[in-house]
C-alpha cells in the first residue's frame, strides 16, 4: 500500500514531465466535448420546449421552431473536422478517463449520423417536422364528421356492428394517404445522406449509430419468429373465434377492422371489461402518483409539469419527453379511466423516472438512458402492472376474491399481448428495412405480405392504400420500433430478476442499477451489471412460448 501510494504521489508531482497526467490529446478531446456541450444544451432544450408546445397545441408556429432547433442541433453534428477528430479519439483514448471516452463515443455517434451537407440536412429537418404536424393535427371521418383516436379505439373495442367497425378502421388509416408522399421523400433524403458516408441506407447506418447491428437484429427477430410460430398460431385461432363470435361473422370471413385496433397490435382479450370496471371512476393520475412513491421514487413534479386530458388540436397519443435532463420531465396523455390509459400512464411514466432518477452529477451527454431500448424496458415493466393482480389489490384496494378471481386473467392477457405485439412488431422492423433498400417498390403490396406473413391478417378485397404511412413512427422516430421488441426482452429478463427482491427494494434496483448510471455504459454492459447477464431473449421467449 505504501509503494502504491508514493508512486501516485510522485506522478502527481512529475505528471507534466512523466506523461501521468492528461496527454495533450485527453485534453484537447475534453475540451471538444465541453465547448459542444455548450453548444447543445440550450438547443436541445429549446427543441424540447417547441415540441412540447406543438404537441400540446397543434400550433404550426411551434412545429417550425421545433424544426428549426432540430436543423440547429445537427448543424452542431454535421460539422466534418469534428467528426474526424472524434473518429481518431474513439480509437486512441481507449484507455484514457473512462466518462470522457464514453462522451467521445456517443458524440462520434451523433456526428456519424449527421454527416450531410447543410443544405440536405435543411430539407431533411423541415420534411420531417412538416409531415408530422399534418399528421399529428389531422383528424380522420366517420360519415363525413370528424373522430378522434380515442373514439376509433372505442369503436373497434366495443362495436358488434361490423360496418361501423369497418368505418372506424378506414378512418384510422386517412392519415396514410395525406402523409405517404412526404415519408418517401423524406426516405430517399435520408438514403441520400446514408450514401454519401460510405452506407447502404440510412437503416443501416441509423441503428450502426445506436451502437446495433441491423443483420444481428433482423435475425434475432427471425429466430422468434421461428420460435413463437406455434404459440402465435393456436392463440390467433383462439382470437379469431373470439372476434367472430362477437361480431357475428364466420372465422373465414374476418377482416382486418374486427380485430381490437386498427393494426392489430393489441390482443383482444377476455376479462377486458372485467378489469376496466376496477378502472371506472377512479383518479388515473392519483392512482399513478400513490403507485411510483410507494416504491420510493415520487412523480409529482413530472405530474405537474404534464399535460394528461384530451382536447382539440392536441396530439391523440402518448409520450414522455426530457426537456433539460435536469427534472423538467412531462408527460402527454389523454387519460380515461379504464385500464388501457393506467397501463399508459405507468409505461409514461416508466420513461419519466428513468429520466427524473438518472444521476444529475453526470455530464450532460451521460444524462440520458443507456439505450432507447433500455427505457422502453423499464416502461414497459412497469405498463403491464396495470392488470397484474397483486398490483392491483395493493393499489386499487381490489378484493382478495378479485384479485383470485381475475389473477388468471390478467397473466393470459398479458401473455397474449406481449406474443400479438411481438409479431406485429415484426412487420414494423422487417417493412421499415425493406422501404430504405427500395423506397421505389410497391410499399403497399409489401406491407400486406408482411402483415400476412407475421400476423396472419388478409389485405381486404380490392384494397390499395399505403396503411403503412397510418404509422407516424416511420416520420417521428425513424429505425427505432424494433427497439420496442428489443425493450420487451430487457423487461422480461427484469422481471426474472426482480422476482427475487422484496417489493420495497424494487424501486431502490431501479435507480442504483439502471436510473442512475445513466448512459455511462454501452446498453449491454448496463444489462450486465444490472441483471448479472447481458440480454437475453430466453426470458421473453419463456414467457410467450410456454403456456
């Protein structure tokens, strides 16, 4: 210990002479670092801020400011010396102070992505952020009169009348023909600055920059393809029965609209109407508070901050967004009390305290999560609570002969969800590849097949429409859904392992193993140190294959 310590001290006292100190080239990378930090702060905080407006309020003002910051951010990226720079420092500082090399890595890989010529990049930014305000403020019809989303949801949850379903699922797909233009535009800009970086496509380099590789991905998800084949098969026959028997048409002649949601990515499952009823009344957001403070981790602030009820010109969806990486956490929502919008209100807010817990004494670039997987994971962990029993008995102060009652129910639904969502997530992540290597192809063709072949659905007669384009996600989060499927592996392998902790210590796993780190670690390693084992899919493949 002595030897140790006097060689540490007499480094210290010769560091400049002796090279133990920083090198010339830690030094130069950390201040590149700083000075882009200083940069992108404000930015992406000004960018989160228009967004949140233009969500909030569909106002077109707010959607190009949003786009301006975002055009802004990349510009920061876009700039080639500093690419080069960080290139040869993700090479060489290897060994040098572990939270600096972490910043140069991910900063290489947001350089990586933006390396476009300012005025592509231009175009790129504007498209995008012009497409999804039409999308986001546009509002399909039904017989002429304008319906919300939660409307349609209603109607093909609810209805037994196979027109008026048939009405709410065309209209659910309006979107795609007013957007559908715009996204194979925006494709083909993004495959142009994909190429001129040495990429096939911009797929490839997009989940390369996410530190994924696209091959490993697609056949992961062909494996479990293979694997839940039979297990999909004798569930889709049993939900079949079940749809037709409710809407009163035989099995052959099911259409795509009498399924529980406009793309099929949603189980239609008995014991529903069961579990919205201990929904019905009660105070979502009340109930989301009390729950994450029981568990040592409380929401207020995020609460307060977040916008959770339906109105005009809003966005009908769900989100979570950080907006400075220092407690400003908000969630948009448009609750009901049902256990659909619980289950959401719980995934929302799993994304929030990823955010709101990660250590704030890390460098900016490190505040964030280890992977946009990783919080999927951790939301959706904690949405699938909404109708586990145990959970509801301690939250909702069910019954001991309920929570008996509907304990079955609730692990059938959740089974069959996560198997339904897991094939349609397929046709996500397999259709997404195919429109970057061919943009020109026939999109609408392709999509039925793969829709056909992963989910067992049938292209209604006669029908032409790019559905595809119904699904904002190819515009707002480009090569990003197969994360959704990837965050379902990482939940079940959490679940393995908090199996095995007391309750009142599962919040406490959260935020030492996961929340805290923050991106510090490469996803897997994270995984690794949180669970004992990187990601493995067995956990999930466990729970959706064995009865």
């Amino acid at each position: 210990m002595r030897l140790i310590a006097a060689g540490l001290a007499a480094c210290m006292l010769i560091a400049l002479a002796s090279g133990c100190g920083p090198s010339a080239e830690e030094k130069a990378a950390s201040e590149f670092v700083a000075a882009k930090t200083a940069e992108l702060e404000p930015l992406m905080k000004t960018m989160a801020l228009a967004y949140w407006k233009a969500s909030t309020t569909g106002d077109e003002a707010a959607y190009k400011e949003y786009a301006e910051a975002d055009l802004a951010i990349r510009n920061v990226y876009s700039d080639s010396a500093g690419f080069r720079l960080l290139a040869g420092w993700k090479k060489s500082l290897k060994k040098a102070d572990p939270l600096l090399f972490r910043q140069v890595e991910l900063l290489h890989n947001a350089f990586l992505i933006n390396q476009v010529e300012p005025g592509l990049l231009k175009e790129i930014a504007e498209l995008a952020a012009a497409t999804e305000g039409k999308f986001s403020t546009f509002r399909g019809t039904m017989d002429g009169k304008p319906v919300t989303q939660n409307r349609i949801s209603e109607i093909l949850k609810e209805s037994k009348d196979s027109r008026e379903r048939e009405k709410a699922w065309l209209a659910s797909k309006q979107a795609g023909a007013l957007v559908a233009a715009d996204v194979i535009r925006l494709v083909k800009l993004r495959n142009r600055a994909a190429k001129a970086i040495g990429y096939d496509n911009y797929y490839v380099m997009a989940l390369a920059a996410g530190e994924q590789d696209a091959d490993q991905v697609s056949g992961l998800f062909e494996e479990l393809f293979r694997q839940t084949e039979k297990p999909f098969a004798n569930l889709k026959a049993e939900i079949d029965s079940l749809v037709a028997g409710q809407s009163g048409v035989a099995v052959e002649k099911l259409e795509p609209w009498h399924y529980r949601d406009p793309f099929f990515q949603e189980a239609p499952q008995a014991g529903l109407e069961e579990m919205d009823r201990f929904y019905k009344g009660r105070d979502i957001k009340a109930l989301t508070a009390s729950y994450f403070a029981s568990i040592g981790m409380p929401v207020d602030s995020i609460l307060d901050n977040s916008d959770l009820f339906e109105r005009p010109g809003k966005n009908p969806h769900a989100f979570c967004t950080d907006i400075d990486r220092l407690g400003d956490v908000r969630v948009l929502c448009n609750i009901r009390d049902n256990e659909e919008w619980m289950g959401t209100m719980l995934h929302e807010l799993g994304h929030g305290v990823y955010s709101y817990y990660t250590d704030r004494n890390l460098p900016f670039l490190l505040r964030d999560a280890a992977h946009a997987f990783t919080t999927e994971a951790v939301a959706e962990y904690f949405g699938a609570l909404s109708r586990d029993a145990d959970w509801m008995k301690a939250n909702l102060g069910i019954s001991d002969g309920d929570a008996d009652r509907i304990r079955p129910a609730g692990k059938r639904m959740t089974r069959a969800q996560k198997l339904v969502f897991a094939r349609w997530d397929m046709v996500m992540t397999a259709f997404e590849r195919a429109l970057y290597e061919n943009p020109d192809q026939d999109l609408n063709s392709l999509w039925w097949n793969l829709v056909g072949k992963y989910q067992g659905l049938k292209k209604p007669e006669g029908r032409n429409a790019p559905d595809w384009a119904a699904k904002i996600h190819f515009v707002m989060a480009p090569c990003y859904y197969h994360n959704y499927l990837l965050g379902e592996m990482f939940a079940s392998q959490m679940w393995a392992k908090l199996a095995a902790i007391p309750a009142d210590q599962v919040g406490g796993f959260f935020r030492s193993r996961i929340f805290e780190p923050g991106t510090r670690y490469s996803w897997n390693e994270m995984i690794k140190r949180a669970t004992g084992e990187p990601l493995n899919p067995k956990y999930f493949t466990d729970e959706v294959v064995k009865e």
